[in-house]
C-alpha cells in the first residue's frame, strides 16, 4: 500500500511539472508571438473582414508577412526564399543535380524550348535541339511559366523517372517521354587559352561551390598540358558562395599564413590557416576583380593580395565583410540570416564602404574590352613579374 502511494505521489508530481511546462512555453510563447504581434494579428483579421479581394491562399500571406519582417530588419543580406529558389540555389552551390540534362530557352513564338547536353539522358532518351516543351508530369507549360519552376519539376532524385511531353516542328505533335534522372555537373569553371598570347590561361570562376577547388585545379592542369605557363584568375562578376570553398581555393595557391578570421556575435574570433603547401604554390598567377567581386571572391582575392601572391588587377571590389547562415525552414523554405563577421590579417577591408583595391587599376567601364587583357601581359611578360 505504502509503495502504491508512493508510486501515485511520483506520477502525480510528474505530472504536474508537464502541465507547468507546458504553461510556461505556452504563456512565453503567447508572450513571443502574440502580444508582441498584436497590431499585425488586428490588421490581418480586418483584411480579411473588410477586403473586397479574397486573402492570398497559403502560403503566399505568409511568405509575404516574412518578407515585410526581413525587409524591416533592415539588413541587406538577410533574405527569405520560397522552396523552388532555394533548391535551385542549393544545386548550384552544391555543383550537381539530379536532372535530365538540358538547358531552357524561348523559341522565336516564346515558347519554352529544349537543348539536350551531348550524351545527356534526354539526348539518349530522344530529345532533340529545339524541341518545345509542353508538360512536365502535370505541370503544364506556358511561355509565363517561370524558368524556376520548370527546372524544380525536371530535376529530381537521381535514378528517379521523370515524364515530359514535348512538341517538335514542323506540325508539334505532343509526345511523351520518360527519363531517368542522372547526376548532372554544374561546372562552376571554364578555362581558356588567351588568343593574343599562348602563355596565358584564363581561369573564369563563375561563383565558389563546393566543386570550385578541384574545378580550378582541373582546369589550370588542363591549361598547362595545351601549352599555358601563366594563369589569370578570373573573379570578375562572381558574387561569392561557400564561404569553406572560398578559403580552399585560397589554400590551392598558398604556401603558409593565415587565409581569414571571423567572428559570430559573442562567440571567439576563429581562424583559418594554410595548413600545407597548395597544389599551384608555384605557378604564376594574377586575379582579376572588379566591382562586382564579392564575399567569397574577395576572401580568395584578398588572401592573394595580402601574402603577396598574386597582383590583383581590375576595379575596386564590391566590399561585403558579412557571413549568412543559411536555416531550411519546414516546407523548404530558406532565411539567411547575416551571423558573423571576417576580415584579411593584414588588410584594411573593407575600406571607405568598398572592398580590396587592385594593385593594377582598370576601369571596368572602359571602351575597350581587351584593357584587361593588355594589363595582364604587361604584368606577366613585359614586366618579368
């Protein structure tokens, strides 16, 4: 009897402290989202009370509500993404996807029309250059359809089937057709050898994704063996993107130091150094920026610089010193909230509200589209640098 009472006693003190919990997270939760938010809880129901339109359906009131919050907050990169742009992102940083193999372009009566990639699944699967696409399972396709929205329903789990109807000149009968979806590269980087001058490779980087480092490697080692000995890195027109693959480039080019330092509100400062000799220590290298070089580029840039390992020439850079954590929301939805802070040891950045300063200046508006490339010459071969 002693132990049955006992035994109660315990549940029924367990209990209580679930009902106290549950109290106190709803009465904070009350306190967070609904007393603080009142006025916004007001107009909503007046909206919907008195508005002559209907209320957007779920969850276009929402998302719009996040927007005026982030908006409000005032910071110029916190941003909020519905689930088609952020998985569209997420492809492109992750440098893959699970996709058909195809590119989307309007066709003369702007319809959305088909270009399979060479020996890509479409291609194999019967797909033809210009082919117009009607359907992607039941997502029928219009010249409004946005180009987003056709790339999230085509793109898929890999070695998922995906079905589409396509319509081919000259009478564009509908056909259907079912594809099984590949890995497909996103290549981050294209590499050239400069026309005017055998020597120099040009090594473009169009944003800084988890594949760039060995993309970059790839590419000057492909360079090499077509006769180049001099490489410009070209970070023109790059907004960032991986803030880890940003400093893993730097690393390729480095011999010791430290790449950057950072810092989250409250929290240490971190560091990130070179902890071995890069692959391309060795190899001549100028980058090129201008103000369009941004977040990631500019740590590559600046680290560069900094160590006095390549000239940076070009246009003052764009000057963003700000780190985004990037949080999925439940439906797929992303924010990216600005949390930390990074600088160059040993350069001023940014400065006066800009970015790194180029130690050859080119303006970017000039007349001339071969100034760069004249800059560069001179740099390496006229020079002896």
């Amino acid at each position: 009897m002693e132990t049955f009472q006992k035994t109660f006693l315990n549940s029924v003190l367990v209990l209580l402290g679930l009902i106290l919990a549950f109290l106190l997270g709803y009465l904070t939760r009350a306190y967070l989202y609904g007393a603080d938010f009142q006025v916004l809880e007001e107009a909503y129901v007046l909206l919907d009370t008195h508005g002559f339109n209907d209320l957007p359906e779920s969850p276009a009131m929402e998302y719009g509500m996040i927007r005026g919050m982030v908006q409000a907050y005032g910071d110029p990169y916190t941003s909020f993404l519905e689930p088609v742009q952020r998985e569209l992102e997420s492809d492109v940083l992750e440098g893959k996807f699970g996709g058909i193999g195809v590119t989307l372009e309007k066709d003369a009566q702007d319809y959305w029309s088909l270009f399979p990639f060479p020996e890509s699944p479409a291609a194999r699967a019967g797909v033809q250059e210009g082919d117009r696409l009607v359907k992607v399972e039941d997502l029928d396709i219009s010249p409004e359809t946005p180009v987003e929205t056709i790339q999230a329903e085509v793109r898929g789990k890999v070695g998922t089937q995906v079905n589409i109807t396509i319509a081919r000149a000259p009478d564009f009968a509908p056909s259907e057709i079912s594809i099984k979806r590949e890995e497909i590269a996103l290549p981050s980087v294209l590499g050239r050898i400069e026309p005017s001058e055998s020597r120099l490779g040009i090594v473009q980087v169009n944003i800084i994704a988890a594949s760039t480092p060995d993309e970059i490697q790839k590419t000057i080692e492909d360079l090499q063996k077509r006769g180049a000995t001099h490489f410009a890195l070209d970070l023109r027109n790059n907004g960032g993107g991986l803030l880890n693959s940003g400093v893993d480039i730097a690393r390729l080019f480095l011999e010791d130091g430290d790449v950057i330092q950072q810092q989250y509100r409250g929290k240490e400062v971190e560091t990130f150094e070179v902890e071995k000799p890069g692959a391309l220590v060795d190899i001549p290298l100028v980058v090129l920026v201008n103000e369009y070089t941004a977040s990631a580029s500019e740590i590559i840039a600046g680290a560069l610089q900094a160590h006095h390992r390549a000239l940076l020439i070009g246009a003052t850079t764009y000057g963003k010193d700000t780190l985004q954590l990037v949080f999925t929301l439940h439906d797929g939805s992303s924010l990216h909230v600005t949390a930390a802070h990074w600088w160059i040891p040993g350069i001023e950045f940014p400065k006066d509200g800009h970015g790194l300063v180029p130690d050859i200046a080119v303006a970017s508006d000039t007349n001339d589209p071969q100034a760069i490339t004249q800059a560069v010459i001179q740099a390496f071969f006229e020079t002896n640098q």
